[in-house]
C-alpha cells in the first residue's frame, strides 16, 4: 500500500491505497469539487453538511450504477446463455469432426490395402498365364514368312472361355 497525501475541501488527508498517486488525487479534486459546489449552491451550509450531501449524492450515484449494472447484466443473461450453449456445440461438433476424420482416415488406409492386395492378386493371375504365353511360344513351329503364307486363307480366332451370357427380364413371366 502507498501513503498518498490529497486536500479534500482544503483540509489535509493521508490515505493508503494501492491505487496510483494521480487517480487518488483526481478523486480528492473530485470530491473538493462537488463539496464546493453543494456549499455554493446552498450558502447557508457549513463544510460539515456540505460533505455529507457530497456523500449522499456519491452514494446515490453509485446505488443507481449497480441497478443500472444489474438491469444490463440481467438483459444480457440470455445472450451468455445463448453464447455457452453455442460454444458447447461447437466443442461437440469438433469432436464429431475430429471422429470423422479418423474414420476417414481409417478408411483411407483400408481403401489403400485393398488397392494393393487386388494388384498382387492381378500379378498372381497374371504370372500363370505369361507363364503359359512363355511355354507357348517356345512350343510353337516357326510361322512361314509373309511369301510363304498361302494368299487367301484367314486363321481363325478362338473364344477362349467365351460363353453367351443368357438375358432376363423383369417383365415376362418365368417359365418352368
């Protein structure tokens, strides 16, 4: 606490406050001030009355600020409702997102490992079948030239594992 010496209405004080040496002044000159003025006002008053009405009317300055105080306060109650309750949703909806993300990302590396598991099942189907496509060529007769080939005759093309596939429909009746 600092000792701070002020003149109220031309009398001297010695106060303790931790608030600074000017705002303490500013609040003596205040007061010195309004004491003057009720004593101005009122010329019959001795400084003794006029520092009583100087404290009535501080008190009642004061007493109206803390309903004005309360009324704002109480007016803007619903807002801070209103305010707490959005940002519990906005924690919540966070955490939902941040759930979401993981599974995505989970679902990202399982998209992942079965891309490559159909690659290596793709090589597994397609190694027996270069495999066969080697031996095949080693087997194969040599093919005459193009002037050896006879002019007019076609090779033809066989399905392998070709099947038609049978159509149905929703609309016609089964038949048994």
């Amino acid at each position: 606490m600092n000792k701070h010496t002020v003149f109220v209405a031309g009398k001297r004080f010695i106060l303790l406050s931790d608030d600074s040496e000017d705002y303490v002044k500013k609040l003596a000159e205040e007061v010195s001030d309004t004491i003057q003025k009720i004593g101005a006002e009122n010329p019959t008053l001795d400084r003794r009355s006029a520092a009583l009405l100087c404290a009535l009317d501080y008190a009642d300055d004061m007493n109206k600020e803390k309903l004005r105080n309360k009324s704002l306060s109480d007016r803007a109650q619903p807002f801070i409702n209103q305010a707490d309750k959005q940002a519990k949703q906005i924690r919540e909806l966070k955490e939902l997102l941040e759930k979401k993300d993981n599974e995505i990302e989970e679902l990202n590396k399982l998209v992942n490992d079965m891309k490559k598991e159909s690659a290596d099942e793709l090589k597994a189907l397609d190694a027996p079948e270069e495999a066969k496509a080697e031996t095949a060529e080693e087997e194969k007769p040599e093919e005459p030239s193009k002037a050896e080939k006879p002019v007019g005759r076609k090779k033809k093309k066989k399905n392998k594992g070709y099947k038609p596939m049978r159509q149905y429909s929703l609309f016609e009746d089964e038949k048994d």
